[in-house]
C-alpha cells in the first residue's frame, strides 16, 4: 500500500546556530538537541533537530505546537510533525521527512501561524510526546519555546484581476468514525464489522484516506475492514487548495472484537 505524506512538505536549508534545548525535569535522560530556535521566519522555516536517550523500543511525537500548561491537543498543534521512532512498521522508513529515528538529523517545519494559532500573539513552541503506541505516557513529555521574527507587511498594492490572495494556512481535517471524533489517542473499534470514516475538510476538497504499512485493517474508499485486534493507524491527507495548504493526519485506532 502505497506511504502517502504524513505532514506538509519539507524543503531542506542549511543548519543555522545549533544549540541545545533543556529537557523538563519529567524526561530526564531525553534530550533534544538542534536549531535555529530563535527568529524564526513567520512565513515558515525549518529546525533541524535530534532525540537523544529515548528509551528502548520508544518512539515520540515531535510537533510544533500553542504554548499551554497542559498537554496540547491535536487543534493546538501544528499537523502531526514528525514521528521519531527506533522501528517503523514493515521496516522500511518513508523517505518524506515524517518519520525520523532517534540520535538522527531530522527537520521539523514550522510556520508562525496555523489553524487558529498565531505565534506573534501567543508563545509557542516544540513538545515531545509519547506516539500512538503509549498515548496514556506523560513521562517524556517536554517542551521548548521557540520564537519568530516580526511579520512582514504585505506591500500595499493596486487591487488587480489577476491578482490572488495568499493560502490562509493549513488545511483544517476534522475525522469520525460513527461518533468518536478521531484524534492522537487511539480510537476503539470493532473489528467484527467494517467502519465508515467520515473526513471534512474546511478547504472542500476531496481528502485521501489510507492504512499505514504494519497494521491489522485495509480501507477501501471510507470503509474500513480490520482482521484481527490489535491496531491500525489511519492517514487522512488533504492536497489544500488556493485557501489552503496541504495537510496530513494520523490517527491511531484500537481494533478489539
């Protein structure tokens, strides 16, 4: 089955002022080294970074997300980063940027303002959770602020025919399955019969629904048939269109009959 892109795309620049980032007391001996983390561009940019100390057979989340006193959710956050892990289902790892493996360079795109987030208002910054696989796990969670040099002024010009607006950001994905609203902690469903996904994007366009390798379900348009109980990890993406940008989701499920 075809690996679609989990996050936006990732254009690679040169690694400017690496430094250090200061892990939270809770994650101890996980550290996360790299840069830049300061003056940032608003209009997007990019930080190479490593996970180091990650415990055996661990994998993370890696996300650049609203500054809150909680764990953030997936609205607070900018699309799903990249999933740091030490093994990736099938044994193959994508070559998109959305996965990375840990003591590893891998860059995480950031952008000043996304969904209803902007950075120039509130503080931001970049939290390390546990991934699908130990959602419940807050004992690596960890976050580092990161900062964004002013927004460029548009230019004042005549109004013109030809002339578009910018994409207001990235798209918006908003997924069902019956009435649990899908999001990074694992979705219960029953693998005795085929579930339906239902996906609205804000954007309207027609979003792409597929089954990342490893797993235990096949989808077929919006249904989804799973085998056996285990898990399934679903990737909804929108291609984004004049209004927006592209996007990817994942979405963990818990297949149990």
């Amino acid at each position: 089955m075809k690996l679609r892109s989990i996050a936006t795309g990732i254009i690679a620049v040169a690694l400017i002022g690496v430094v250090a980032l200061p892990a939270s007391a809770a994650t101890s001996k996980v550290q996360i080294v790299g840069g830049p983390l300061k003056a940032l561009a608003f209009a997007g940019d990019n930080i190479h970074l490593t996970v180091k100390g990650l415990p055996k057979k661990t994998g993370v989340y890696v996300r650049e997300c609203l500054a809150t006193s909680k764990r953030p959710t997936a609205a607070q956050c900018n699309g799903n980063g990249v999933w740091v892990t030490p093994s990736f289902p099938g044994g193959i790892y994508p070559t998109d940027g959305t996965v990375g493996k840990p003591n590893t360079d891998f860059v995480l795109p950031v952008v000043g303002a996304f969904g209803e987030v902007d950075c120039s208002v509130s503080k931001c910054v970049i939290y390390v959770q546990r991934d699908h696989l130990g959602p419940t796990d807050k004992s690596l969670d960890t976050s580092v602020k990161i900062s964004f040099a002013a927004r460029l002024a548009a230019p004042v010009t005549a109004p013109s025919a030809a002339a578009t607006s910018a994409p207001i950001g990235p798209d918006v994905l908003t997924s069902t399955i019956g009435s649990a609203i899908l999001g990074d902690a694992p979705t219960a469903i029953n693998a005795s019969v085929d579930q339906t996904i239902v996906v609205k994007t804000l954007s309207g366009v027609t979003p792409t629904i597929v089954a990342l390798p490893g797993g235990n379900c096949v989808i077929t348009g919006t249904t989804i048939a799973a085998g056996w109980s285990g898990y399934c990890v679903v990737q909804v993406s929108s291609a984004g269109n004049a209004s927006y940008t592209k996007v990817s989701k994942v979405y963990p499920l818990s297949v149990a009959k």
